[in-house]
C-alpha cells in the first residue's frame, strides 16, 4: 500500500493561532453536486420514479385495474394485452435518464427543506386544522 504525502496547503488548509481554516472559502468540494448515500440512490429514488411513472400511466393502471376485478380468478390469461401496455408505459419511464434526473432534484430538494426544517414533507403538505 502506498503512503501519499501531502502538505497543509495541497489539502486546502492553513494553520492561524490555535485551528484551521480554509485558505479558499468556500472550499471547492463544498460547491460539487451533492453525494447520494447508496439507500438514496437504489431505493428512495426509484420509489419516487415508481409513483410517478404509475400517476403519469395513470390510464393504463385504470385499465388494468378494471380488467382484473371484471375477469376474477382469470385474469392472468384474460389481462395479458392490459398488463403489456402497462408495463410498456412503466418501463419507459424507469429507462428514461431525464425522468431520473428531475425525480433526482426533487428528492434533494425534499431532503434539502428536511435539513433545513426538521419536518418531513408529509406532514408539511397536511394542512393544519384550523379552530373557528
């Protein structure tokens, strides 16, 4: 394994009395795009894209819906043409890169309004009852 050396200013630091400081402020990895832990970006996200895609395939999913309570017990084979064309409508969201790209700046714009209040998106959207 090799040692890498590097001196107080290749890190971007500087010694002054008793701490540190930043010798650019603000630092430069501070201004990157923000990093998305693992959970964020194989589950959260995805969720997101899931309850999108089924709200904007919202007449295939009705379709569907209407084919499987109608035929029962034989959807499987009768529901086969719904179930197709809903799931081509799905899958072409999931495989979209700008679809993933705007779900991705609404969620950080979510967990940014998180940090910065400290009340879930939930609650925030729940109208408060008013006394009269």
């Amino acid at each position: 394994m090799a040692v890498v050396r590097t001196s107080w200013l290749q890190l971007g630091l500087e010694l002054h009395g008793w701490g540190w400081s930043f010798t650019d402020y603000p630092p430069t990895r501070l201004l990157e795009e923000p990093k998305l832990r693992h959970v964020e970006k194989d589950v959260l996200i995805p969720k997101m894209m899931r309850e999108k895609a089924r709200e904007l395939c919202s007449d295939q999913v009705q379709e569907f819906t209407k084919c499987c309570q109608d035929t029962g017990f034989l959807m499987v084979v009768k529901c086969r043409q719904e179930n197709a064309a809903l799931k081509e409508c799905l899958t072409a969201y999931y495989n979209d890169p700008a679809f993933y790209e705007e779900c991705k700046t609404e969620y950080l714009k979510q967990r940014e309004e998180f940090r910065a209040t400290g009340i879930p998106d939930k609650r925030r959207q729940q109208k408060l009852p008013t006394s009269m």
